[in-house]
C-alpha cells in the first residue's frame, strides 16, 4: 500500500511507540494523521496531525471518533495497557481492562472504521501485538493472554475484510522503551525502529511483521514441544 497521501488514524498516539508512529506516518508521507488518545492532545505540532479524542474502551466515544475521521485509509490499534497480573491470584479488574483495551479496543475501533476503509479501496488496518501473544511470561500472564486474543482476532478480521480489499497486519515485538516497559533492565526496541518497521510492513502489503529478533525466535518455536519453549519450565516443577 502507498503510503503517500493516505490518512492514518493511530490510537495510545501521545507517547511512546504511538507517538513514534505519528513522526513515522508524517515522514512516509502521510496527507493526514489522526492521533488519537483518551486527552487528545496530538504529540506534535503539525497542521498535518489531528487531535481527536478516543477512549478504545468506550464503544460510545470510539464511533464519535468514526463519525469525525470518515476519510481514513489505515487504522493503527496500539493503544494497549500491562497490568502484570498472575493469572491465578492477580487484581481481577486489572486483568479486565487489559482484555477491555488490548482486545476489545482493536475489536470495536476496527468495527467502526471498516466502513471508511471499504470507501478508501480497502487500506489497512494494524493491531500492534506483542512477543507475549505468542508466548507466556510468569508475572505477566493476563497480558499475554490479552494480546494473544489480539492476535487471533486479527486473524480473523483478515478473512472477513478479505473481499474488500483491506490489508490487516498483526505488528509483533519484544521489549521497547516506553513508560510500560519503565523500571525494566532489559534490552529495549527504539520506539522509532518499531515504528518504522511497521509502516514498512503495510507499505509492502505484509500480514504480520516481527520486529526484532525476540519475536522472530519465538515465532520459528511455536511447534518446538513445550519443554523447549519453556526451559525454565523443568527446575519450576522440580521445587
């Protein structure tokens, strides 16, 4: 897909990797870029970039969003939220709204949107997912259940956008320097690597692309048995 001239809409877009895609869309030519965040306060000053204000947990406030932004051609899911709950004894409610925002609001703002898309000759739509939807992490299981629903969804919005023409790529990356992965010591991904990466990805006509070297790794061992996807697996049962 040519991404000159086209009109991006970007949810979660007033800091880190959402930010990252505004400066990314305007540098790949992008006539319009609607940047999108509960405030809806752009994170750049560009007669280009429109402040429009989307909560993706509230059906109300993301078909007002579909009611302003008629003219979109991609649609970027990256709002997203970790609450860093076990699964079996974590916060309940954190865990909901992880669901509510990592798969739900990709769900209803891509409900909303396909419409404009079909108008625009098919574009894009792009979830950005995780290296934990394919894989779990302990501390962290409701989120990667989360964005491993993520990942299945957009599987199947692939298919059911498939005869009006719409591209649907599923972004996947490990750790990255944002305010989510602050207080990490681990080697974190360039929000404008990322970025980068993904508008390429839809530029090429690509269904999935896996950013880094984590999430290509964990990809190549999805059918490895379960014992080699999860070394420490052995020493846990044996405590």
């Amino acid at each position: 897909m040519n991404l000159q001239n086209s009109t991006i809409l970007i949810t979660g877009a007033n800091r880190g990797i959402g930010a990252a895609l505004v400066h990314a869309a305007l540098d790949a030519g992008a006539r319009r870029v609607y940047a999108t965040s509960r405030s809806g306060r752009p994170p750049v000053d560009d007669d280009r970039v429109v402040g429009l204000a989307l909560d993706v947990t509230d059906p109300a406030s993301v078909a007002a969003a579909s009611e302003k932004a008629t003219d979109v051609s991609v649609i970027v899911n990256n709002a997203g939220v970790a609450a860093r709950q076990q699964l079996l004894t974590g916060d309940l409610e954190k865990m909901r709204l992880e669901m509510e925002t990592n798969f739900w609001g990709p769900l209803l703002v891509t409900r909303a949107f396909a419409p404009a898309l079909a108008r625009a000759g098919g574009g894009a739509v792009v979830t950005v997912a995780s290296v934990l939807a394919m894989t779990a992490f302990e501390g962290a299981g409701s989120y990667a259940a989360s964005k491993a629903a993520a990942w299945s969804a957009n599987d199947g919005i692939r298919l059911e956008l498939a005869g009006q023409g719409t591209q649907v790529l599923t972004a996947f990356l490990a750790s990255t320097d944002t305010d989510m992965m602050s207080g990490w010591d681990v080697f974190k991904n360039d929000p404008a690597d990322v970025a980068a990466a993904i508008l390429t990805a839809v530029a090429e006509g690509a269904d999935e692309v896996f950013v880094d070297d984590d999430s290509r790794t964990t990809k190549e061992n999805l059918a490895s048995p379960v014992a080699i996807r999860y070394p420490d697996l052995a020493a846990a049962r044996a405590r």
